[in-house]
C-alpha cells in the first residue's frame, strides 16, 4: 500500500510496464548497456523493456549513448513520454545533431585521401619503408589490396614527398584528379597548413 519502492527497481509482478522508459536515473545504481559507464544520479536515461531470466526488466542507457546506438527507440521514448516536461531534456532535433556532427567526424577521419601531423613517430611510409617522424606530416591515401580473391581499397600512410610515387603506383586507388580539392575537403585544415602540406608533396606529374 505504502511501497514507495522505484517502479522500475523491482516491480511488482502485475505491474504493466512501458515498453521504453525516458526518465531522470533515481539512483546512481544503473549502468549504461552502451558504454557500460554507471549512470550518475538525475541524469536521463532510456529504459528499453526486456524479458529476462527473473522477469521484465529495463536495459538502461545513458540518453547520449542511446541516441547513437538506437535512435528510433529515442524518437519512440520522445513521442510516449509528453508527460515529461523537463526543460532540460535536450530537444530531439538537438540529439540528432550531435549524432550527425559526431558522423561527420568520424567519416571524416576515414576518408582519404587526407593529411595530418604524424601523432606519434611509429609509422611507416609504405612507399620508402623509412618511419615518418613525429610531428611531420602524413599524407593518407588509398591502394587496392586483395583479400579472398575480392580487391578493396585500404588506407596507407606515406611522406608527403613519396604521395607522388604511391598514387602512381598501379594499384593505386586515390586518383590524381582532384586530389588536391579531395585534401582540402578531407583534411580539415587551416589554409596555411594546407599550403605547407601540398608544399611538401609538390607536384603530382
Ligand atoms: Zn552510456
Ligand atoms: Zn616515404
């Protein structure tokens, strides 16, 4: 009668439960199915409704790490819960734009071919076979590699004074046309750094 227990804590067996939950966590005690992080106190999270072995239970998720591993279950959460009037509940379409800004990020990093500052002083130019110093610029591009009888192209690292040599290679994958615009979209540079980087890769032909 007097059970002020949390709902969601150990309910009741009859108790109907939501099939998602979007709430402010009420104890620090959950942890995140994402990242496996706890969840701090207050913070929102998504409740996903599972069957487990000892009954219906929420899957808990940091609301961040939700809205990147299952965004259409965020947008559910958003539309069931209007009782939720919380004015710090970040607006959906907020969410969503840090999930496209991290995309971007990350594509970006993917893409070559691309230029950066060598982070540490171990890798190699698969061009020369000489280590590319820390700190000197790396120029990333593209080669076709076999693998189970099927080519797909690959990231290799190269000096910028060898670029010339790995995109003329046969099995070269990044063309020479458009390269340099390809760089100054990929890279995400200051102008000036791009000007030094094309400077230390010098003409292409
Ligand atoms: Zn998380
Ligand atoms: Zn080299």
């Amino acid at each position: 009668m007097t059970e002020t227990n949390e709902p969601t804590g150990n309910p009741s067996a009859d108790a109907p439960k939501a099939p998602l939950v979007l709430e402010r966590a009420r104890s620090s005690r959950s942890s995140c199915k994402a990242c496996k992080k706890p969840i701090q106190k207050d913070k929102f999270r998504l409740g996903v409704l599972i069957e487990g072995p000892f009954g219906p239970g929420y899957l808990w998720h940091h609301l961040s790490c939700a809205a990147r591993r299952r965004f259409d279950d965020v947008v559910q959460a958003y539309d069931e819960a209007p009782k939720l009037f919380d004015p710090e509940l970040p607006p959906l379409n907020e969410l969503k734009q840090n999930l496209e800004v991290e995309e971007k990020k990350k594509a970006k990093k993917k893409e070559a071919p691309y230029v950066e500052r060598a982070k540490t002083g171990r890798s190699k130019c698969r061009v020369c076979d000489q280590l590319i110093a820390e700190g000197d610029w790396r120029v990333i591009v593209l080669r076709n590699v076999e693998f189970y009888n099927q080519t797909r192209s690959g990231p290799i690292n190269v000096h910028p004074r060898c670029v010339r040599a790995a995109l003329d290679a046969p099995d070269s994958a990044t063309p020479k046309e458009g390269f340099v615009q390809a760089m100054r979209d990929n890279s995400g540079l200051a102008d000036a750094d791009l000007a030094n980087a094309l400077a230390a890769i010098g003409a292409l032909s």
